[in-house]
C-alpha cells in the first residue's frame, strides 16, 4: 500500500498587530484551497499562525496579551477552517498560542501546535519545548523576543503520533536548532516532523549570526532529516512584521536531508512535496540502524547533564531556566 503523503508547507507573510482572527483565517483558507487543487493530503501552517509574533512587545500586565492566545480550539474564529478541512478531507497542523486554567485557578501559558486529521478529529496538541529569548524587559534591545516571559516549556517532551498513514512528531522553531528534538521522536520511530517557526533576522545577542540565519535554518532541519531519517516540514511566517523583519524560506526536506521544495517569496504561499514515507526506510534500515549501531552506553551525559561540565568541573554545569538570552 502506498504511504505517500502529500504536504503543503503553508508559508504566511506578516500578520499586524491589530489583524482580526476572522482576516487570518480567511488568509489560511485560501492557503487550504490552493492546497486542495494541489492534491495535499496534510497542510501546516507556522508558529503563531493566528497572530502577531507578540513577544516583540513588553506587556507589564502579562494578561493585557492574554487576546494572544486560544482558549480552545477549535472556537469560533477557528471553526470555518476545522469545517472546510474536513469536507476537503486535508488534515493540518496549526500553531497558535493557549491558554490554559488548571483546576486550582492557574494560568498556564503555552506555545503550541495542533494537528487534525482530515475526518476533523483532533490528533494532538503539541507544546513547545525549548523556550528562546529572555524573560524580562530589556529596553536596549530593538525589538524584545520574550517567549520565556509569555510561555512555559512543555512539561511533554516530544511525542509521536500515528496519523496520515505514518508515525508524525511536531516541534516548534526553536526546538529544531537541538538535535535532541529530532532523536527523541526518531526513537519512537517518526518519519514527518511538522514544524512552524517566527526567526527574526536579527539576534541581538550576536549579531553576526543575522546573515547566517538561512544557512543555519536549512543546516539544521537538513541534518535532522538526515541523520533521522525523517521527513521534515519547517515553515515560517516570514517578512516584515511589525517591523521586524524575519525569515522565510519554508522547506520540505526528505529523509535523504535533501530539500525537495523551497518557498521562493516571504510572503503568504504553498509549497507541495510527496513524501513516501518509506523513503525513511533507507536511512533507518541502513547507516542509521539505531538498534545496530546505536551507543547509549556512551551517551550517558545527555539526560544526566544539562550545561557543560569541563573535566576539571567537579559538578555538573546548569543553566537556570530564567536566565536571560
Ligand atoms: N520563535 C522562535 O523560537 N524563534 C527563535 C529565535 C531565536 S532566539 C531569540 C528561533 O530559534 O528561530
């Protein structure tokens, strides 16, 4: 039986600031339409595909954002995508930002995906794990980037889920700069990772990384590809946005690593690959035979250690999780 799926990587241009939920999802209907007359079977759309990138701003009252973010979803700005995905039987994955009450009255604050089927059914929603950015106002900068200060890591990890007729892993931006992202969903034996990403062109931290950032976003998701032997789906909201310009370059890469369709504009467009899913075969059943060749009797430090520990360190290095970047 055929396990070819084909995926649309739904690259969205800017979205303002005060853009209504109702004019971005219109935007991502038209998105899911091209899709349909391009035979896609699964559409993904980037991280906080339903707003603004907000963590450019310091809100000193933290819940004067809370507009930013989903109470449920589907809800009622989200619901006409849910409906006409179904009757055109495309699944998708949407990144957006939740908003969560635990039951003692807590507000949890995540950076997440969700995946549908194309009956409509709800796969599973995805938190991001790796956090980027500060937690607290730095004025000097030019533009802030406080994930750390509008969302919690995921207490999750990464999962795998069977859907589209494969075994389908998420992350979000920042979570496919680490190779461990990939490798967790690789031993449970993922063969497409979907993954949305807002990547401004400027870090201040270290500017010099500003014209690398497209080298690095395709080194990064090609390694993953390959030394996974997964597809992997990267798609950004790109463009300037609020005036920060970020980048946009969407790929869909092959278990091979090599890129099989790039989006040319930085603005709202599709691009659509096939991926066989028994490609990933090649590389698992072959070079990347985790069962034979695998050494984690060597990798002990991976889970044991979170910063570096030279070999004069006597304990275990550790990088606290608010610490700025
Ligand atoms: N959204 C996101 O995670 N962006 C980061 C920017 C760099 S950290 C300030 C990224 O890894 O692309």
């Amino acid at each position: 039986m055929s396990r070819v799926v084909t995926v649309g990587a739904a690259q969205l241009g800017p979205i303002a600031r005060d853009e209504p939920r109702t004019d971005v999802v219109e935007r991502l209907l038209v998105l899911l339409h091209d899709a349909a007359d391009r035979g896609c079977d699964l559409v993904v759309y980037p991280e906080l595909a339903l707003t603004t990138f907000f963590p450019r701003w310091y809100l000193e009252d933290i819940t004067e954002a809370d507009h930013f973010y989903e109470r449920s979803m589907p809800n009622a700005a989200t619901q006409p995508l849910f409906d006409e995905a179904k009757r055109l039987g495309i699944g998708f994955c949407l990144g957006h930002a939740l908003l969560e009450t635990d039951p003692d009255g807590t507000e949890r604050r995540w950076n997440v995906q969700t995946l549908v089927e194309r009956d409509g059914s709800i796969v599973a929603t995805f938190k991001k794990v790796h956090i980027p950015g500060h937690a607290s106002h730095e004025p000097h900068r030019p533009f802030q980037h406080l994930e750390r200060y509008y969302f919690e890591p995921s207490p999750d990890g990464f999962g795998v889920w069977d859907a589209f007729g494969g075994r389908v892993g998420m992350m979000i931006c920042n979570d496919r700069r680490w190779p461990e992202s990939y490798r967790e969903m690789a031993l449970q034996g993922v063969e497409l990772i979907l993954c949305g990403y807002n990547t401004p062109l400027h870090y201040a931290p270290d500017p010099s990384q500003d014209p690398l950032q497209g080298y690095h976003n395709q080194l990064v998701m090609c390694a993953g590809a390959y030394q996974n032997g997964t597809f992997v789906v990267g798609v950004a909201k790109g463009g300037e946005e609020e005036g920060v310009a970020s980048l946009a370059e969407s790929t869909i890469i092959a278990p091979s690593g090599q890129p099989l369709a790039r989006a040319q504009t930085d603005g709202d467009e599709l691009i659509v690959a096939e991926c066989d899913l028994d490609w990933c075969k090649n590389y698992t059943g072959t070079l990347f035979d985790f069962d034979l060749y695998r050494r984690p009797e060597a990798y002990t430090r991976l889970t044991s250690q979170r910063g570096v520990a030279t070999p004069c360190t006597s304990t275990a290095g550790s990088t606290g999780f608010s610490r700025s970047r």
